[in-house]
C-alpha cells in the first residue's frame, strides 16, 4: 500500500456515486487501476494490514459502499469467473 491509498480510494467511490443517474455510468470507467472497482480491490488489501479497531470502523465504511455499489450496478452473469477476484468485478454498469 502507498500512503493515502484508502484515502484516495475513498474518494474515487465519492466521485462515483456522486454521478447522476440510478446506474453508475459504463463510460465513467475510462482506465484500468483507476475505476471503483479497482478501489474495492485497495480497500480489500488495506483491510489485511489494519489493526482491529481500524478494520472494523473501516468495514462499517466498506459495508455501505458495497451496498451503494451493488444498488447501482446490475449483475453480469458473463462476469463470474472474476468473482475469485471480488464479487463487485461481476456487476456491469448501465452500457
């Protein structure tokens, strides 16, 4: 992890869902390593390596943006091998 990575992460969910719309947007996704799923992937990784008072503030945090992100995506049955890397790679935004 590099410094400010949940932080920055974060931050990139607060962009996406700030976008108009019920669905988040398929063109908002421009650039490997930059998209909210790559954050959920970040988050993921930080929650290894936190002390447990930290993870568990941080996971409150993680269990309302998956909420969010799952509200605002729809499921992608053609995705599901990627479910290894994390349940949020097998949802497709509005196209």
């Amino acid at each position: 992890m590099w410094p400010n990575a949940v932080a920055d992460a974060l931050s990139r969910f607060e962009w996406a869902f700030k976008q108009p719309g019920r669905y988040l947007n398929a063109s908002e996704a421009c650039s490997p390593g930059i998209e909210a799923e790559d954050a959920r992937d970040d988050l993921e990784r930080a929650m290894l390596h936190l002390p447990p008072g930290a993870q568990r503030d941080l996971g409150r945090l993680i269990a309302r943006i998956d909420e969010e992100f799952e509200r605002r995506t729809l499921p992608e049955p053609n995705y599901i091998e990627w479910a290894m890397d994390g349940w949020w790679w097998t949802r497709m935004r509005e196209r």
